[in-house]
C-alpha cells in the first residue's frame, strides 16, 4: 500500500471476505513514482495500526525503490538509504513488526550491500544482464545473459540492384544481392525504430535490418553471402558465439537492455532449457 487509501481498500476487501490481508508498506524515499512521501507516513503507519488492531490487516514488509542506483556516486543512493531507514525506524517505533524490510534493486544488489537489508529484488540481473553500462559487463558480477533470440529464415531470394525492401522503400538493394526473411516483427516485440539499425546474425556474420521492420518480419540483406530458409538468424543471445547481445540492441535503437527483453510479446514461443539443481526448471 502506497497511501491510506490504498490501505483503506485493501482492509474493505479483506473485512468482506472475512479474511486477514497480508500487506506490504511501501515508502516514497525519493523515486517520485508510488509509494507514500515521508510526511504523509505517519497517517499510513497509524491506519496500518488501527487494521492490524482489527485483524484485517497484517503488515508484513516495508520497502522502497531505488531511483539511480545504476549511477555509481550517484548523491540520491545515499540521501534514499537515509530516508528509508528514518521511515523504517518511524514505523517499527509506533508499533509496527514487518517480517521484511527491501530496497535494493538489481543495481544495489550487486554494488550497494548495505541497502541489502531484509532481502534483495533482482529483476534485470535475472536475466544475466547487467543493470547498465556504467556498472560493468554482466562478467563483472558473475552473470550470463540467459535468454536468446532467434528464428528460421523464412525465405531467401536474389534480387537485383535497385530493389526496394519492406514498406517504404527506406532501404534500396545497392546491387544484386541475397535478401533473407526473418518472421519477427513489432508485433512480436521487435522494435520498429530497429528499422536499419537492428543487428542480426545470420550465416556467419552481423547483419542489419535492411529497411522497415513489419508486424511479423523483417528483411537482412546478405550480400553475396548465401543461406537457406530454415537456416537460424539470432538477433541476441549471451554474445559467446559471436552473435549480438541485448546490451548491443539497446545501443542500436537508443534504449535499455530491459526493454529489450522485456518486451517480446507472448507470441513468441519460449523454450527452456538446463536444469536447476535437478528440479527440471
């Protein structure tokens, strides 16, 4: 809960099914998004109070989030760990016995151990990813980029110089050439702005979206390279064979690794493989 009156509803709800609501505080430390400003917490924490009192409400953890933690030196990392410990220590002094207390995102998680606290929220560093540039290669911290992205070429034809690509015609063959169909476009979370810029490998070597990406395809330009439909384009993966990175995505149409892979849409078939200590996942 982020104010009273999220609070509010969350005990209504509770009380109206006859049940206690587990709850988690959160606290505005300086991000500026949700969570509840520190004048506005000591009528959050007295509400919080008066439900656990009423047994609708269980207070089980205070938390916040990070603003620039990505941004070594940054001056907000300090003035946050600051406030969330004010807020904490407010909180537990009126009464309250969280079971957790957490701030520490992926970037904290791996250079700020004393915003560990209770627990850490790893998101991006799940994936293997680095938070950001500045902080480090994902080797740095001990990480590999988990999730790759590829496809079957879907058609591959000869075409002469002169030829416009995909809608628009923003790209125009500079001579006879090899164009290869990838069956990946914006609708499956490929970014549209990747038209021109997107790397791609396919037989061997780096290519880049020729022309305009499409709701389910794009097109690369081989040159005088030669493959066949079936043959595998990997837009990202690790970067340990030679192909791109999500890291190398982000650069190339001005973003962050985290959209990038976040953003794949759920019709894109995911597949999973390893095995996590002999639990199959």
């Amino acid at each position: 809960a982020s104010g009273v009156w999220a609070l509010r509803e969350a005990a209504a709800a509770a009380r109206a099914c006859g049940r206690t609501a587990r709850v988690q505080l959160k606290a505005d430390t300086g991000l500026g998004r949700n969570g509840c400003p520190p004048a506005d917490w000591p009528d959050l924490v007295a509400e919080a109070l008066a439900a656990e009192a009423e047994g609708t409400v269980k207070v089980t953890g205070l938390w916040s989030h990070f603003a620039c933690a990505d941004e070594p030196g940054h001056p907000s990392i300090a003035a946050q760990l600051t406030v969330f410990r004010e807020m904490v220590d407010q909180a537990e002094r009126a009464g309250l016995r969280p079971e957790v207390r957490h701030l520490a995102n992926s970037p904290a998680t791996l250079t700020i151990p004393e915003s560990h606290f209770d627990l850490v929220r790893t998101g991006i560093a799940l994936y293997g990813i680095s938070p950001s540039p500045e902080l480090g290669v994902p080797a740095d911290f001990g990480l590999r980029p988990v999730m790759t992205l590829k496809a079957s070429l879907a058609a591959v034809k000869r075409v002469p110089g002169g030829h416009g690509v995909s809608y628009g015609h923003r790209y125009v063959t500079p001579g006879e050439t090899t164009l290869a169909l990838v069956p990946l476009g914006y609708g499956d979370g490929i970014p549209r702005h990747a038209s021109g810029t997107g790397p791609v490998l396919v037989a061997g070597k780096w290519r880049t979206i020729a022309g305009t990406v499409a709701m389910d395809q794009f097109v690369v330009d081989l040159g005088g390279d030669s493959a066949e439909p079936g043959d595998e384009a990997v837009l990202f993966g690790p970067g340990d064979r030679g192909e791109p990175t999500a890291e190398d995505w982000a650069r190339a149409v001005g973003s962050i690794a985290y959209e990038i892979v976040t953003r794949i849409s759920a019709r894109v078939p995911r597949v999973y493989v390893g095995d996590l200590g002999g639990t199959g996942i």
